[in-house]
C-alpha cells in the first residue's frame, strides 16, 4: 500500500486561485492511480468555477469577458526567412492602441543584443517599426512588445512579446520567397509590398474637411513611382484631388492642396504602378472610401440672409416623442433617413412683403390678388417686414426665379427634406429648441391673431428664424400623404412624389400664427392646392451656389 497527497492549484477566468486538496488516499500501486487523481482535479476544478462564478458575478448572473487585447498579426510573420532589408516590422494588435503607450520603450528592434535605430509609427491598431537604414543581410533580428502597451481602454498587453526573422542573403545559390539567385548572379528582392492601412478609415465618416490621407505598407516604397495616377484621391465625380506626397520608409502621406468639400465622399485608389525600393509592383490594388463632415452651417447669413448649409444625414419625420406622446400625423411615418448632398443656401428668414413688391415693382411677378382682410401684409404700411402671405406657390415660384436673375446663384423653393433637415438643425426633438417650455421663445404660434415681424423670436441652432410658426410656407415637393412609406430608407436628395395625391396639392411646413403647439412641430406636415391664397400661407427661399 502506499499512500500519496494530491494537491491541485491552477488559475480560472476572473481571478479565481484555489488549491484543491484531494487528502489522503490510500492504494495499491496500479494504473487507475492515475485517473484517480485526474478525477479528484476535474471535481476540484468545477467547484472553483462555482466559487468564482459566486465571488465576481453580480446579481446571479455572470458577464462575459471583453475581447481580449492582443497581438493578432506581424509581417514578417515570426521565424519568417528570406526577408527583404528593406522591410519595416508591422504589428497588428486586437484593439486601437493609447498613443502614448506607442514610442521606443514599448516597441524596439534587436539583432545580437544590440538595438536597432527605428522610428515608431500608429495607425489605430497597427504599429509600424521602420529602421533608419537598411537592414543587414543574412541577419537574424528580433522585434519586441513590452507588456506595458494600452489600448484606448486602458487595458495593458500584459506580457512581453517578441519575433524573429532573418534577412535573405545576396550570396546564397538558394532561391527564396522573396528573392532570386543563380550561383553566378547574387540574390535580388522580389517580395511585392502590400497595402496594410489607411486613415481615414475605410466607410468612416465625419472625417475633418483639412485631412491628410495616410497609407502604411509592409515596407518602404519608391518616391518616384507616387503620382496622381498611382495614388490618387477622387471625389464623388471622379475628379481627382491635387496635393503633394511625403514619404517616411512604409508609410506614405498625401497631403491635399486645398481643403476638402463639406459633407461629400471620396476615394482612395492605390495602383500596381505603386513599387518599392527594388522595384517589385504592389501586390494588389486597393480602392478606400471616406466621408467628410456633414451637418454646418459653412457661413452665416450674407447681406441678402442666406445661410450656406453643408450636406448632412438625418432622420426625417416623426420624432420618439412625438410619437410616444401620439402628437405625430400618419403622414409623418415611418421615419427615415434621407441624405443631402449639399452645399445649398437657405434664407434666414420669411419672405418679406417688401421683398415680394420688389419683384412686382420690376415686373417679374405677376401678383394680381387683391383682399381687404386685415391679415394680409402685402403694400401695407408698417408691415414691410412681415411675411409675405396671400401668396400661392405659383407666385412663389415666380419670385425664386427673379431673384436667380438679380443674385448670383440659382434660386427656388426648398424641398421638403432641406426644410426639414435646417428647422431640426442637428436636433431630433419635437421641436429644434427641444422641450414644450421653449417654444414660446422660437416661434408665433396658439391665435397670436396674424402674422408678426420676422425675426423678431429666437433663431434656431443654425440661425435660422421663424422655421416654427408665423406662417406655413410652400415647399417645391408635391404633396402626398403616403410618400414617406413609398420612399426608400437612405434616400439622396428627395424630391417629393412625382406626383400629389390629389390636384394640384404642395406641401407646406411649419406651421402658422394660429397653430396650436403639436402643430408646429419640426415633422409637421400640410399642404394646399398650388393655386391658394390664405393669411396663413407664406414661404423662403433656397438656392445652389
């Protein structure tokens, strides 16, 4: 008989160490001995687990483990062979690393003992060691991570790590992956470069109007072969976008002669014609995309008050609220996304009476209606700076068409999305000042009895007055009342439906003087056949640069 202590100690997930001991068991010598003792360590091991199930989990429940911060790849992969002297170590982590985790302590390049000059390059995740010069053939180097390295979380590596590869020889008769060699002719590097990343990021968005575009590669490319033909930023037309190249071994910079337009996309295109320093090709092309930010005001209003307002992506229609509280219409459903391209002007204000008679004056608008009602504002002494009303979208036109013959730009009529995309200005509450306490400030609304100055309340985010109240104004869109289940989610610069509902009907947004609150909501929608004339009914202008 002879008798033996097991005792297990081994580390779990979350922290748990427990030492399992299986106590004294007494038993012959004999080949059960040892799944006797593997069984005591699985039974050990689940009542570990329990323990540290019960001791990290709050509330009963466990919370599964975030993504854990690695190294996931290099180039050269470790023990690689063969590899060019012109190569940069490319390190690819799990996670966005700290920036200032990345610099020469945490990161370095040995061979011998001895450090190898580089210069410290990151893109996000991926962290490029570039040697000053040169490396040495038939050389074994090694390249480090020190534990230390965070990622924007917070989270350290956690241990070191380390990789080795050796340079290709000039005078080996071998042939290699990346170069060639007869026993006459000495070796030469064949290895195409690759494309590793980019910034801006492909698909990102919001990308600042004055970016650089920067590409790393698996190692240093030639000068001579970057051109506009080679490496190139494109618009959304194709055009191709100038500016210059600066070079840092693997990583190639363009830096573009002007700033970029707002709210538009790009591409970037890389070629074959792009080659290293041996003249190998790129491997293969690649073809990234960007955004650039959207949603500004680019300047504020001119002399004539038209503001210019870059693109932007938003959600039309009703907003949660509105729709939790029941206040929204059918006609304001579904919501969904529209995108304009943009830039367009918009006016900073209502039409005014004297703005309109201005272009009857000149006899472009051919206004002809006449009313004793009190409300209207047209030729009225003391109301100059009223909005126009008793103005039909006809009328409305003709004026936008004036004024593309007196200004420079094309003017018309917003469409329904651009008037809605400028009221929320980047909001999407019910109304763009947010809450049902400040409507007072932004908008004449609730039987203010007529129609009142314009610019006289508070402008919304954008500088923009009046887009809440006042009086309705015409859009250009046709009008109907299930054109926002017909039209597609992600729709670029919507027109309205072909054609109304019914007649001639437009839309109109925002509401008049008379309106209770829901009604002046920033989705609220109505409409009135093109030929009407109302006290209640006035409009503003855009225009394309």
């Amino acid at each position: 008989m002879h008798l033996f202590k097991l005792s297990a100690s081994f580390r779990l997930i979350g922290g748990c160490t427990k030492s399992a001991e299986a106590g004294k068991v007494a038993m012959s010598m004999g080949p059960w001995k040892l799944l006797a003792g593997l069984l005591l360590i699985i039974l050990s091991s689940a009542s570990c687990s329990k323990d540290s199930s019960e001791e990290y989990a709050e509330g009963g429940s466990t919370v599964a483990p975030a993504e854990e911060f690695t190294v996931i790849s290099t180039i050269p992969e470790d023990n690689a062979t063969k590899v060019s002297v012109n190569a940069s170590f490319v390190i690819s982590f799990s996670h966005e690393l700290k920036t200032g985790s990345v610099n020469e302590n945490n990161f370095s390049l040995t061979t011998n003992g001895s450090s190898v000059s580089v210069t410290v390059s990151l893109s996000k995740n991926i962290v490029v060691l570039l040697p000053a010069s040169s490396l040495s053939e038939d050389t074994i180097y090694t390249a480090s991570v020190l534990s230390e390295v965070q990622d924007t979380s917070g989270n350290i590596l956690g241990q070191d790590n380390s990789w080795m590869f050796t340079t290709f020889s000039s005078s080996s008769g071998d042939s290699a992956d990346n170069s060639t060699s007869s026993d006459d002719e000495p070796a030469t590097d064949t290895t195409k470069p690759s494309f590793i990343s980019i910034t801006p990021a492909d698909n990102s968005s919001s990308i600042s109007l004055n970016t650089t575009i920067s590409v790393i590669f698996s190692e240093a490319v030639s000068a001579e072969t970057l051109s506009s033909s080679t490496f190139k930023l494109l618009d959304n037309m194709s055009n191709s976008i100038s500016g210059s190249f600066s070079l840092n071994g693997s990583t190639v910079t363009f830096t573009p002669t002007d700033n970029l337009s707002h709210f538009q996309d790009y591409r970037v295109s890389l070629t074959s014609g792009i080659q290293d320093t041996a003249g190998n090709a790129l491997s293969s092309a690649s073809t990234t995309g960007f955004e650039t930010l959207g949603g500004l005001v680019i300047t504020s209003a001119d002399s004539n008050g038209m503001v210019l307002l870059s693109g932007g992506r938003f959600q039309m229609g009703a907003d949660n609220q509105s729709i939790v509280d029941g206040d929204n219409e059918t006609d304001e459903t579904p919501t969904h996304t529209v995108k304009l391209t943009g830039p367009f002007y918009i006016s900073d204000h209502e039409v005014s009476s004297s703005e309109f008679k201005a272009c009857v004056d000149s006899g472009s608008c051919n206004y002809t209606y006449s009313t004793s009602n009190a409300k209207k504002t047209y030729a009225v002494s003391g109301k100059e700076n009223y909005p126009m009303n008793y103005v039909n979208w006809i009328e409305a036109v003709e004026y936008a068409d004036w004024l593309t013959g007196t200004r420079s730009g094309t003017y018309r009529l917003c469409t329904e999305a651009e008037w809605e995309y400028a009221v929320r200005a980047g909001t999407t509450s019910k109304w763009s000042c947010g809450n049902d306490t400040c409507t007072t400030s932004i908008a004449w609304y609730d039987n203010t009895g007529e129609p009142q100055e314009v610019r006289t309340k508070s402008a919304n985010q954008w500088g923009l007055f009046d887009m809440h109240g006042n009086v309705r104004e015409w859009v250009s869109d046709n009008y109907s009342d299930v054109y926002y289940s017909e039209v597609t989610d992600g729709v670029v610069n919507p027109q309205g439906p072909v054609a109304p509902s019914s007649g001639t009907r437009h839309s109109q947004r925002g509401g008049y003087y008379g309106s209770k609150k829901t009604d002046i909501r920033s989705a609220f929608r109505h409409s009135s056949p093109q030929t009407t004339h109302s006290s209640t009914a006035g409009f503003r202008v855009c225009a394309d640069p």
